[in-house]
C-alpha cells in the first residue's frame, strides 16, 4: 500500500509500505476513503519536535475490509469514523468519558492513517458505524469528527459553554473552528473569535462567531474585557498550544470562568502566581473523541452541521507533501487527502 512518512522536518514522501494484517483479535483493517493533515503534524515537520522516518496520520473514515476474531461491534462493508486515540472503551476510565486516558490507549500516529489501509486496535472500542454508505459529500465532515471535530468539542465542553455565556477562541486553526462551531452547538450566547485571517474569519462567522478580535496577546486580552464590560469571557477554549495563547486564553477568563485547552503543549508554563490570582478553572488535553463520536456522527448524517468546510484544499494522497506545504505556509487552514 502507499502511505506518507516523514524522513525529516519539511522532507514529506508517499512510498511503498507492507499491507497491514490483523495483530490482535481485537484489531480490525480498514481501506481508508479519506486521510487529512492535522495542524499538530507541523510541529514535526517543522523541526519542533524530533522526527525520523515517521509514518504519518492518525485520522481517518473509511471501509472495514477485515476483523480479529474477538471483534464485534464493527463488521466488513462498515463504513467507520475512529478516534485518533484507540481505546477499549470499556476500562474505567473510558466508561467516565475519557477515553483519551484508556488504560490501554493506543495512539494512531504510531501506527499512521496518512495510507490506502489501516489496522485499528481495539476496534470495538474506537470505530463507530456510520448508520448507512454516506453520500460523497459527507465525507469532508465525518473526516473532521476524527480529530478536529470531536477536539474542538471538547475544548467547548471542557470550557463549559452554554445558553446564556461568552465564549472567546484563542486560535484560528481548524480546531479553534471547530471550538467555534461547538459552541455555537452548544447554545453559547456570544462567540468571540481570535483572528487576523480573512479567509478564517469568514468561516468563524459562518460558523457562529459573533465578533472577531484581531488584536494578540494583552492587546487581544483587553479587547475581550471590552467586549464583556471589563469582566472577560465565561469560557475561554484554547486551540494553540503555545506560551502566548494560554496566558491569553487564561487572562480573557474572568473570574470563576472556564478555559478548555487542547493545544498540544509546546513549552507553556503557568506561573503559579499568575494562575491564583487568576480564579479561573483549568481543564483539558488531549480530547475524548470518541465520547462524542455517535453524536457528532449523527449532527453530521442529519446534515445539522458541516465541519467539513474546514477544508480549503483537497489533494489526492499522492501529493501529500504538497499538502504539507500549504498548511506550513497558511496556504490551507486543512487538508483533505483522497483516495
């Protein structure tokens, strides 16, 4: 089978891999319809964490082929959506909606879903049905309940947003849309989205923003304050992972609000003073997807939400450096893969 593999930072290429097999009895292997690249694939590959010859990918829908014997929830012709994180769904952890933490947790990157095929581990437990084939034009936004989705979800979820609450959203990513989108879902009454980005602005609005806020850091935070008669936001969602962005995110919050944060961590640290006197709640990291999978599936088949505009370019699998590229040089907000 073809599948991506990252050499180096910024040395992407699609080349000859061995075809899975079934491992486990709970594995199951799946022909994917459609991969993408995920904003957190950048770190790599552009140096900030270390890479050598990774393969590459851990979302993914697609059409199960083949199942362990111990499987039983998914069956061959399914068409399936799965978590980037495969999880029992059944340990403790899980069952109280965290299956991120599964005890026995496998995260798909390890394993690369940027390919014609896939094997997913603990299938019973990561893959949902779809309740039918879906129309071709579904396939965008069951791909972006894989990761995107389903992270943005959470961080809305995480941040308590709601009927009658301001949320702000620090990052304009595909994610920080998607945090969008959630909360708006959510019934949150006012939706303020960090955003220098005409393009993204225009698909926040599309997706509830009610106002956009240009300005960064303090300047951003001020500008919240503002906007909310000085107090700052209820529920702040952070969407970056980065230094800045969660002391913004932390300093838009007013007091006895929420931050959700989902920006995979580079280098932030609290400082201890800024966070007590801050009175805010903390919660977040890597997102239960599949908690919200069977939802987030059904908005999407019910055609009561479309995450798949999150997508502004779409290549075939073959030209997945050149999607690569686009992301690193905000060409594309994020990328759909075909095949």
């Amino acid at each position: 089978m073809r599948g991506v593999v990252m050499y180096e930072p910024g040395d992407v290429r699609v080349e000859e891999r061995e075809d899975p097999q079934i491992i486990e009895p709970t594995d199951a292997i799946i022909r994917l319809t459609a991969t993408c690249i995920c904003g957190s694939d950048l770190w790599p590959y552009r140096g900030a964490e270390p890479v050598d010859h990774q393969v590459m990918g851990h979302e993914y829908v697609g059409v199960v082929e083949q199942i362990g014997s111990e499987v039983r929830t998914v069956k061959p012709g399914d068409f399936v959506v799965g978590s980037f994180w495969a999880s029992d769904n059944t340990c403790e952890i899980c069952r109280a909606g965290y299956q991120a933490y599964c005890v026995h947790r496998v995260l798909m990157g390890t394993i690369g879903t940027q390919s014609e095929l896939a094997r997913i581990p603990l299938a019973d437990g990561t893959l949902v049905a779809t309740p039918g084939q879906p129309d071709a034009d579904l396939i965008p936004s069951l791909m972006a309940a894989s990761d995107v989705l389903g992270t943005g979800w959470f961080a809305a979820v995480a941040a308590e947003a709601g009927p009658g609450r301001t949320v702000a959203v620090v990052g304009d990513g595909a994610v920080g849309l998607m945090g969008v989108l959630a909360a708006r879902e959510l019934g949150a009454e006012r939706i303020i989205a960090f955003s220098r980005h005409a393009d993204r602005q225009a698909l926040a609005r599309e997706f509830g923003a009610t106002d956009i806020v240009e300005e960064r850091a303090e300047a951003g935070v001020a500008r919240v304050k503002e906007l909310t008669g000085g107090l700052g936001a209820h529920s702040v969602i952070e969407a970056v992972g980065t230094q800045e962005a969660m002391m913004q995110a932390i300093h838009s919050t007013r007091p006895g609000g929420h931050v959700g944060f989902v920006g995979v961590s580079h280098d932030v640290a609290i400082p201890g003073d800024e966070l007590f006197m801050a009175g805010v709640h903390l919660h977040g990291g890597p997102a239960p997807v599949r908690e919200y999978l069977p939802h987030l599936i059904q908005l999407i088949w019910d055609r009561k939400i479309n995450p798949g505009k999150v997508f502004d370019l779409t290549l075939p699998l073959s030209e997945a450096a050149a999607g690569y590229a686009a992301m690193d040089e905000r060409r594309a907000t994020k990328v759909l893969l075909t095949l």
